[in-house]
C-alpha cells in the first residue's frame, strides 16, 4: 500500500472552506479514480496547515492518478490560500481500532527499516495500552529516509495526557534508528475516509 501526502500552508480563516471542498468534492472524486483507497485531512485551525493524504493499492495507480489529482489539488490550494508541499509514501504499519477526533504527526529521520521495527515490536504494544488511543499508522520514504508516525486520539484531553508517553516513544523510535526527530504536530481530524487493510 501507497499514500501521497499533500500539505497546504493556508490561511486559519479559510480552513472550514477546505473541508467542506474535501467533503462535498475531493473526496467523492478521488472515490472514483481506480485504486485509490481513500482520503483524510488533519487541519490545525491556529497556524491555516492541512494535511489531505490518499492511499493507493499499488504504487502504479497512484502514479498513474497525478494528472487526475492536479486540478483537486490546485482547487484546494484556491480555496485555502497557500503554498502545497505533495511527498510519496510507503504504508509500513497501520493498525486502527476506531477513529477519532484528533491526530499527532511526528516526523523522524534514520534507519526506515529500524524505525518499522521499533514502531511494530516496542510502539504499537504500548499505545494500545493508552487511555483514549484510536489508532496508529507509519508512512516511510526511502529516498529522503524519513518515516512520519501518525496517531489518533478519541479526544483533544487524551492526546494532551498522551504526550509524555508519546514524548519517550518517539525518542526512543529515534534512538533505535540511529537518526532523529524532525519535527512534531497536533491537528483536529477533520475528514477521516482511508480503507487501509491492517498492516501490523
């Protein structure tokens, strides 16, 4: 399984426009394009970012898929009214028990390989032992050898209660893989409609 992951840098006031754009047209298009297995999009209302991120059956039709998803994505940088950053993924784990309200993106760099193995055997285990714990996903690119963890959370006060737990796993899934953290966020999910089979 594929993803590509399309991150817009909006603006805060046009974030409502961008989720009804999602709800009442990207996502119903992108339902109909052969291999595609869905859509969500994670918006932070304070600082206007949204990730919209697809997954595919096969690397082929997501390639295949580009020139369809040109105009979609051109409309949603319209209606948001900013830049777009579009990156490739290989889906490495996904394991989900329900979805949730809201979504903690952590961003590492080292040993992909190290990294899945860290997050499957050490990770997976302890999140599903966390009070208000939804799901757990992680997209890797080999070619920049960054891995983005992604976890969901029943609520805004579950994921607060969740970060000093979420602090120590994710230093240790950079330890393990020799590498390091990029970068970490919090986002409301505002449209959850991926069909990816578990992968854990």
């Amino acid at each position: 399984m594929f993803a590509r992951s399309t991150t817009f840098h909006g603006r805060p006031e046009n974030i409502d426009a961008g989720i009804r754009y999602v709800q009442n047209e990207a996502g119903p298009m992108l339902d109909r394009i052969d291999g595609c297995r869905g859509l969500s999009l994670l918006v932070d209302r304070d600082t206007g970012q949204c990730i919209a991120t697809s997954s595919w059956e096969g690397e082929s039709a997501m390639l295949a898929s580009g020139d369809q998803l040109h105009e979609i994505r051109e409309r949603g940088r319209t209606i948001l009214g900013g830049s777009m950053q579009i990156d490739t993924w290989d889906i490495a784990v996904m394991h989900r028990s329900q979805h949730g309200e809201c979504c903690r993106v952590s961003w590492l760099e080292g040993d992909l390989d190290a990294m899945i193995d860290t997050f499957r055997m050490g990770i997976l285990p302890q999140l599903e032992q966390t009070p208000g714990f939804c799901s757990a996903s992680l997209l890797v690119n080999r070619t920049s050898g960054i891995g983005c963890a992604t976890t969901c959370w029943e609520t805004q006060a579950a994921m607060v209660a969740s970060r000093p737990a979420a602090d120590e796993m994710r230093n240790r899934a950079a330890s393990d893989s020799g590498g390091s953290i990029v970068d970490v966020h919090e986002y409301e999910l505002a449209y959850a409609h991926l069909h990816v089979p578990e992968m854990a």
